[in-house]
C-alpha cells in the first residue's frame, strides 16, 4: 500500500483551520478503535511516512491485555508495523473538543507493504478479492441497534434505562416505533445525524427499537463493502461520543438487560454484475430471486454454526440467544420474515437482496462482512441448495440448532477448513487465541447469581 498523496491532509487542515489534534484510529478484533492522537502539524507527515503500531494491537483482549498465545506479543519481539490513512476517513469530531478534534482510519501493513493478516479490514479485502475476481460487486447496508443507558447505576449497581430529556421519567415499556420516544430523544437523535453529516457517513433511518431506552440506526446501501465497514466503525464511536455529551451512555453490548430484547447487527446484500445488474433480481418476478440468490442462501446456511464465534464474539453476546425475542436459533430463511436467519425483504424485484439477522451489536463489523461474503462465495462457487424456505412463525417449526456456548462455538470455527481458507488461517489462530483467553479470565469471575443460588444451599 503505497503513501497517499499529502494534499488531502493538506486541503483538510485548509478548510479547518481550528483542529487542534488528529485521533489515529484502528479497530482491534473486538471492533474497539485503538490507536494514537497527533497535533495537526504532524498530519502531513503521517500521510507520507504512515505511523508505526505494535502488531500486538490485534492480541489485545477487550481490557486491553495482549493475549501471548496469539503470537503476536513478547514472543515475537512485540514488533511494530506500519499503518497507512484510509482515503476519505479524515474528518472532523464534531462532538468532540468544541470541534478541534479530528479523526482518521488506518490500516496496518506488513514491512514489505503487503497487507497485515491480522488487520480485520485486510481480511476482509482478501475476501472481496474472490468478488473481484469473479466480475461481482457487493452491494450492503449495516442496521445497528443500541441501548441508551443512565451514567448512574441503581442501588443494586445495575445498568438502568435513562431518564426521557424531555419528561424526566424513566421509560419502562417497549414503545417499539414509537415517534413520541422518537421526540423526547431529539436533540440527542439531531446531534447525530448533525456530526454524520459533517463526517459524510450516510445515516438513513432511525427509529425505537423493542426495549426502554433501545434505539436503531441504519447506514445506506454501499457499493463497496469496505467503505460501508468503515462507516460502522465510525459510526458507533460518533453515537457513544454524542449520548456522553447528552449525559448517557450509549452501549452495543449485545444483552446489558437479561429481561429486554438484545441489539443485533443486521446486514443486507445484494451483488452486482460488471454491467452492474442485481444477480439476485429474478426475471419471472419470483420474490425469492434467482438461483444465485439461493446458492447465497444454503452457504450462509451452511457456514453458520461454523460462523457464531464471529457472530457472537464475547460472553454477554450467547445472553442474547433466547426464544421469543427475535433472535434466530437455527440455521432458516424465507421471504419477508422476521423469525428466520437469512430474510429476504420484501420490495421491488430490482432490489431483491438477502437481510442476515444473527449477529450480535458488539461485533466486529469487518470480521462480520467477511465472514458473510465468505459464506456467500462459498455457496455460489458450489452452486448449493438451500432448505425450503419458511413460510409462518419458524420457531415453532424449526428446533434451535445454533450453539448458544462460546466454548462450541470456538470449536466449530476451528473445524471450519471453509472459513480458514477464505479468511485466512494465521488470522484465525490469532483470534482463536485470543477469544479463548478472554473465555478463560471470564470463567474465573464468581457471579452475583451464583452467590445468591449456591452458597448456602450446597
């Protein structure tokens, strides 16, 4: 990856000539923006010469504790690497600083330039990489749900919902769609969609979602997926930075209410040809699309099981896996419903797409797009067949199969030659290693529950 050309540093520091510092940002294997802060004089210098990490950024656990059994720590010196900008990212923090603060994506390199295996970004490029080969695009659109929690713990030191700015009443319903819960959070909601505006990230809906004080933002269809990822990324940090300056805190844990709903990343497909036709679109109308939009279907089908450590990459996400909350259990699909995994919406034909509904709020956003087109290529490639598809409620038909343990979960990507080849098997050593370790400390952690069931009753 060669140096980008300083003029885009150099045009930006022109037209904002009251940012201060620059944040240098990398997402880690948890999705959490790592990284260093830069005066802006040394902007210039960063687009030219790039700004060294150690490649430990990709071992740390979500403390921030380098797992060694990824290899990427002491054992290998702990050596630094190489990341260069990512054109378009550069832009102002707008809720940050009183708009001094800028911000910037990286991606890391190896020394001789070839992209860094651990680097989630660059696994996902290895996997579009099959999609180029192939004369096909990509077109995705990421729905990201998100509580709004209160900064004060209630007197038992649990998570609770915020009070409305506008009543100052704690919300204790669903209100799912609601336009008032809409209206008593719109200063909040307006800051937002003011600082993606200013950042360029293109914010479609928003609307309440299922659980007091739980919220959705969905980001518009991007014809390439990297872009789209980046996109995520930045705008989860914008939302948690924005609730803070409202007094909140805004979490993509995916189950911080054992009682409410989870919050989930959705994540629509379609691909295009090189004439840049929907390959999904059937001639006939038939709303459940072409054979190629089946073949995508039985590989995410196929690769699933395979694929929850992915989905669901920490101890809280298998919390979220329960019946009766619109969380898929098995592997199923069917048109325009919303108890199945893989759903294909309803619309018109030229925008038939697939909407996959497993993962977890707190995943990785790239991990997640590449497993996904990984499982797509690979249903195409072996021209599968998928089941028939469900008509009506699919958890009274179809019995959960989806492993709802991290330690399965982990087992089944290790066995996956699949996944391995497409996202490559020096990566998934170090996330293997990694995830493990962080199941290890968890283990080691007494609950509160445990206390209350066993200590005097065994």
């Amino acid at each position: 990856m060669p140096p980008l050309p300083v003029d885009e540093a150099r045009d930006f520091l022109e037209r904002h000539p009251d940012i201060a510092s620059i944040d240098l940002l990398i997402s880690d294997l948890n999705g959490v923006p790592r990284g260093k802060r830069i005066p802006r004089e040394n902007l210039e210098k960063a687009y030219r010469d790039g700004v060294n990490l150690p490649a430990s950024v990709f071992a740390l656990d979500i403390l921030g504790n380098t797992i060694e059994e990824t290899g990427l720590g002491l054992s290998s010196g702990d050596g630094d690497r190489v990341c260069r900008p990512i054109p378009g990212t550069l832009m102002p923090s707008p809720w940050l600083r009183n708009g001094r603060q800028a911000q910037l994506l990286m991606t890391m390199i190896e020394v001789d330039d070839a992209p860094f295996f651990a680097d989630p970004r660059q696994v996902l490029f290895r996997v579009l990489e099959r999609f180029r080969g192939a004369g096909l695009r990509p077109v995705v659109a990421v729905e990201m749900e998100f509580y709004l929690v209160d900064r004060q713990r209630d007197g038992l030191g649990m998570t609770q919902p915020p009070c409305s700015p506008a009543s100052g009443e704690r919300a204790t319903h669903s209100q799912l769609y609601s336009i008032s819960e809409l209206d008593e959070y719109a200063d909040f909601l307006e800051e937002i969609h003011s600082a993606a505006r200013t950042q360029g990230l293109p914010l479609d809906t928003a609307l309440k979602e299922c659980a007091p004080g739980q919220f959705e933002i969905n980001l518009i269809h991007c014809d390439d997926a990297l872009t789209a990822c980046d996109s995520a990324v930045l705008l989860r940090r914008l939302i948690k930075g924005v609730a803070l300056r409202h007094g909140f805190e805004a979490t993509f844990m995916a189950k911080p209410y054992g009682e409410e709903a989870g919050s989930g990343t959705h994540v629509h497909i379609s691909l295009l040809d090189e004439a840049g036709r929907n390959v999904f679109a059937a001639e006939d109308q038939d709303p459940l699309g072409t054979p190629r939009l089946k073949q995508a279907v039985a590989g995410l089908l196929a690769l699933m099981p395979a694929s929850m450590a992915l989905f669901a990459p920490n101890l809280n996400s298998f919390r979220r896996f329960q019946p009766g909350l619109y969380v898929p259990m098995a592997p199923t699909w069917g048109y325009d419903n919303r108890s199945v995994a893989v759903r294909i919406p309803s619309g018109p034909n030229e925008a038939r797409r697939i909407e996959h509904r497993v993962a977890g709020a707190d995943v990785n956003p790239y991990l997640l797009m590449a497993t996904l087109l990984a499982a797509i290529d690979h249903g195409l490639q072996h021209r599968a067949t998928p089941p028939p598809a469900i008509t009506g409620n699919a958890y009274d038909q179809v019995a959960p199969s989806l492993t709802n343990s991290w330690c399965q979960a982990l087992a089944l990507l290790e066995d996956s030659e699949v996944l391995a080849e497409a996202l490559g098997r020096d990566f998934l050593h170090v996330f293997l290693a990694n995830r493990r370790a962080e199941r290890d400390q968890a283990m080691q952690a007494v609950s509160k529950l445990e206390y209350d069931w066993y200590l005097r009753q065994v």
